[in-house]
C-alpha cells in the first residue's frame, strides 16, 4: 500500500487526528452517560447555593443549554478557523487549539469539587472553540500534507477519527469505566489528554508543504518537507503542478468568505459545499442513532443492556470508515457521496415503513434494526468520509480557507439547528420524521450526480475547469473553459479578512 511507504505521513495522520476531529466526535456522544449525574448536580448546587429546590423543567433548560453551548463555541472557532489558519499556519494553529481543551479539561475534573455546574458550561464552551478550530484546520492540513494518489484516503481519516471520538465517546461512558456517580468528571476531562499527547508530538511534524509555497512562498521549506513526508523518492511531477497553482496565484491573497460568496467563477463549488455541509446534519444519522433505543427494546434487548448495544453502532461507523480507506481510491469520492446519499434515501423510506409496521408484523422490528446498520454503513462510507475534505479538494488555495470557514460554520448550524428544533419535530412527526431527512438525502443525491465532478487523481486546477465545462457562465464563449478562472478573482493583497 503506498500510504506504507511514507511513515512520517502515517504519524501526521494520527497526530494530527487525535487531537482533531476525534474531540468534535468525542463530545458529540460523550454526554448521552453522564446526564443524569449532571442534573442531580445542578439541583444539588442550587440547592446548596441558594436553598432553592429547581423544578424538572428548569433543570431541563440548564441541561439543554449545557448541552448547545458546545455549538456557539464551535461555530465561534469555525469562524476564526479561517483567518488563524492562514496568518499564523496550520500546524501552529492546531498546536495552539489544543489549549481550549486543556483548559475546558480542568474545568470538568474540578466542577463536582467545586459544586459548579457553570464550570461545565465554561468547559463545553471551550471544547466547542477546540473543535470548531480543529474540524477545519485538522482537514486542511492533511489535505495539504498528502500527495494526490493518497488525498482520498487521508481526507477519509479525519471522518475516521470523527467516529473514533464518537465511539470512544459511547465506550468510556459505560459503568464498567467511566459513566459512574464517581468518575464521571473524568470522562468529561478525558479530550485534555488527547489535547496533551497532540502538543507534545505535533511540533516533531512539518507545516504543510502547499501551505509554505503557495501562502509564504517558501519553496526551499516547502521541499523539505516534501521529502519527510513522502520519502526520497522523485516528487517533481506533483512540485511543479504546486508550482503552476502557485505561478497562477501571484499578487492573490487569501480571499474572504464574503469574496467566495460573491464570486461567480466559484459559484458551484460554493454550492457544492452548502449542499454537502448541510446534508450532513440533516440526512437523520442523529435521528437513526436517537430512534436505535427503542428499535431494540422493540426487539426484546433488555433496557439495562442497551446502551451496551449501542456500542454496535459507534462500533459499525469506525469499522466502514476504516474499510473505505481500501477502496476510496478506486471508487472516488463523487461515486461514494452521491451513491451515500440515495441509498440512505431509500433505507429512511424502508426504515419509515417498518417502524409503522412493528406493531401489526411481530418480527418487523428486526428489519428495522437491520436498516439503522444498513443506514449507518451508507453514511460512513459516504458522506461522512468525503464532505469534510471536500473544500480542500475542490478549492484553490486563495479560497480554501474561506470555504473551510463556510463548511464548518454550516455544520455548527446544522447541528445547533437540530439540538434545538429535532425535539419539537419527533414530538409532533414521531418516526415519521425520516421522511423529512428522506427529502434532503434525494435532492442532495441528486445534486451531486448531476452537477459535481469527479476529483479522483485531479488537481484543483482540472476540478476548477471540469467545474467551468459542466456549468459555463451565460455570455462567456466556448473558447477557453478548460482553463482555471483567470484574473477575474485576482486582486491585491489588501482585503481585510473574516
């Protein structure tokens, strides 16, 4: 496997994951064990603090806010995300992130100590910036780190590591380890070891090699690290395609989420990502995983065994994220999403009809567990494991980090969106709520097999121009499509960024 012959590449992969996306999945799943120990702790504190016995409804506000405060302090991360990454480098700005997370680890270790339920706020708001900052950079550095025939499967790492975290996450919350009345703290400070072991190892790893050339011009540190991350071996094909995105960039700085908005030349790449960005939420993995329970206790799995059950789950998410890694490079990532998104369509109406079927049809409930693995496996090994790498692959370096910001800034939306509205929409829907996720899985399919070009073995530059074929601008002549936008986005370097 060729990704074996550049160890230092294998390192940056799990440096670079463990203190990546694995924390965004991390604190995803990490509070569904811990909730009722919370809430006692609310009660206790307020009791104590000011002789006030709160009621259920109060305690639940408090909770859901602990819960979506990880979600401002995401999207504020995103949001910086872009500006960091660019002005201060890749590596340097994850090293740097992992500080938030320290720092939201002490914040729970101590909270049950100190009878604080608000340092668990200031913790989950914190571990939000870390991982509002680390789902861009963390991509965007690999991307940038891995040579063209490894770009596939090394994006497909950071949806690994993302479901690493969230199975990990399921794991330490069982009361076998974590997910007791004593040491649940402990499960909530475990993401600033994972901080801790990144700042430690990442500085032995190089900056990314694109983002020496093509953001500081550094062709000489741009080599060398070339050569450690691949090997001795003849690169020069691959340096002088960086060379000509570089040669094309002169005078261009980095541009500003409100200049890729507004750019027609990239218009359907833009659209690309809030199509992919947003379906990534709404395609109803949330509502799979919440609906799993009941599927089993439907089943006949006792209720004090379900949350061991569940593990199958997280567990079934790692096993097809890993195994995409063998075939990713040979399917490409334009099959994988669109084929991702139809098939889990189709399993939503499947699973819909015998979720309205389990009553009358004893073993219906059965086909309906085997559908939530089924739906599982097409999200894994689609859209989870492409859409966060896709802005590095189908953006040129001047828009990168403004379309990272986008991506990621939708993603916390999303998900704030669905914390917030998902409740109210199973209240009134019950299961038939699938069908409202059934309607973005299909558009979204369909979007992409129609208007999206395969970016298997290309550089950005052949992506721009099979873009511009697929879609030309009204007015433009036939003549000259093939070629990458020119000047028409190119302006100095004096814009103010997001």
């Amino acid at each position: 496997m060729l990704l074996l012959e550049s160890p230092v590449l294998i390192a940056a992969i799990f440096i670079s994951g463990i203190g990546g996306t694995f924390q965004f999945g991390f604190h995803i799943s990490v509070l569904t064990s811990p909730s009722s120990f919370i809430k006692e702790l609310v009660n206790t504190t307020c009791l104590q603090r000011y002789s006030i016995s709160l009621e259920q409804w109060e305690v639940t506000l408090i909770w859901s806010f602990i819960v979506s405060i990880f979600c401002i302090g995401g999207l504020l991360g995103s949001l910086c995300a872009g500006h960091l990454s660019s002005a201060y480098g890749r590596k340097r700005c994850l090293l740097l992130n992992n500080l938030f997370a320290i720092g939201g680890a002490g914040m729970m270790l101590l909270s049950k100590t100190a009878m604080s339920f608000e340092m668990i706020m200031v913790g989950r708001f914190l571990y939000g910036i870390n991982a509002g900052v680390s789902l861009s950079v963390h991509t965007m550095y690999l991307v940038e780190c891995a040579p063209k025939r490894l770009r596939g499967i090394v994006g497909l790492s950071v949806a690994t590591f993302l479901s690493m975290g969230k199975f990990s996450g399921q794991l330490l919350g069982i009361s076998e380890l974590l997910g007791t009345e004593d040491r649940w703290p402990w499960l909530l400070g475990f993401s600033g070891a994972t901080a801790l072991l990144q700042l430690i190892t990442l500085p032995f790893l190089p900056e990314s090699p694109k983002y020496l050339l093509l953001d500081r011009g550094d062709r000489q540190g741009c080599e060398k690290a070339i050569r450690r991350l691949w090997g001795n071996r003849d690169h020069s094909a691959e340096v002088e395609e960086m060379l000509e995105e570089h040669a094309s960039m002169k005078g261009v700085c980095s541009h500003t989420v409100l200049d890729l908005i507004l750019d027609q030349d990239v218009r359907w790449q833009f659209l690309t990502i809030l199509v992919a960005f947003t379906t990534l939420q709404f395609s109803g993995i949330n509502a799979v995983y919440l609906y799993s329970f009941d599927v089993f206790r439907t089943a006949g799995i006792p209720t004090h065994q379900l949350r061991h059950v569940a593990l199958g789950t997280g567990l079934c998410e790692v096993s097809t994220s890993m195994a995409c890694v063998m075939v990713i490079e040979s399917t490409g990532k334009r099959l994988m999403l669109y084929r991702g998104y139809l098939c889990m369509a189709v399993t939503l109406g499947l699973l819909t009809l015998t979720l309205y079927l389990q009553i009358q049809v004893s073993w219906m409930p059965y086909c309906s567990m085997l559908l939530i693995f089924i739906f599982i496996f097409f999200f894994s090994s689609g859209p989870a494991g492409v859409t966060v790498a896709l802005p590095g692959d189908i953006f040129n370096q001047s828009f990168k980090s403004a379309a990272y910001t986008i991506g990621c800034t939708l993603n916390w939306l999303g998900l704030f969106l669905l914390g917030l509205l998902f409740p109210v929409i199973v209240e009134n829907l019950d299961y038939f709520c699938f069908l409202i996720f059934f309607v973005f899985c299909f558009l979204s399919g369909v979007f992409v097999w129609y208007s999206v070009p395969e970016t298997k073995n290309r550089t950005v530059m052949e992506i721009t121009a099979e873009f511009q074929r697929m879609h030309p601008n009204r007015g433009s002549s036939g003549e000259g499509r093939s070629r990458p936008p020119e000047p028409s986005h190119i302006k100095a370097c004096t814009t103010t960024k997001f």
